[in-house]
C-alpha cells in the first residue's frame, strides 16, 4: 500500500463520506520519492480546496506515519474546472 493510500484511509475515517467523496475519491497517488509524495488531483479547484482545507490535516497523517518531514505536492492532472490556468 502507497502513502498516499494510507492517508486516505485515515482521512476518510475522520471525515463526513460526503467530503471525503467530494474531495478526495478522485485523487490518485502518483510519486512518493522520500521527501515529496505527490498525489494527481483532476482540476484546480479541487487542489485548492485540499490545500486550503485540509493540508493540515494531511500534513498531521504523515507525522503520525513517521513521514513528518515529508511534503505533498498536489498535481492537476485533468481538465476538470474551467480556472484549471489559476496556479
């Protein structure tokens, strides 16, 4: 199981399954290189939202993981929203 797996089943045990399918179901994990775990999200808005949201939240599993010095990079991998050229 990736960290990004691992973080979502604690996420999801946290939260409302409503918020959890809205902003997460679609995310994927794509790279963990030690220091950087970086996870596809499918538009902008959502990325935005997980950051502004739940960044904390996520940064608090990783150390709670042993991965404390661990950051997570966000990646639109879709063309989901219409402000997808916000970065």
């Amino acid at each position: 199981m990736n960290a990004w797996t691992e973080i979502l089943e604690r996420m999801r045990a946290k939260l409302p399954e409503e918020d959890f399918r809205r902003w997460f179901s679609e995310t994927a994990y794509a790279s963990d290189s030690g220091d950087q775990l970086t996870v596809w999200v499918p538009s902008e808005a959502i990325r935005r939202h997980i950051v502004n949201h739940y960044e904390y939240s996520i940064q608090r599993e990783l150390d709670a993981a042993g991965r404390g010095f661990t950051s997570l990079r966000l990646v639109v991998s879709g063309t989901g929203d219409e402000d997808d050229d916000d970065e």
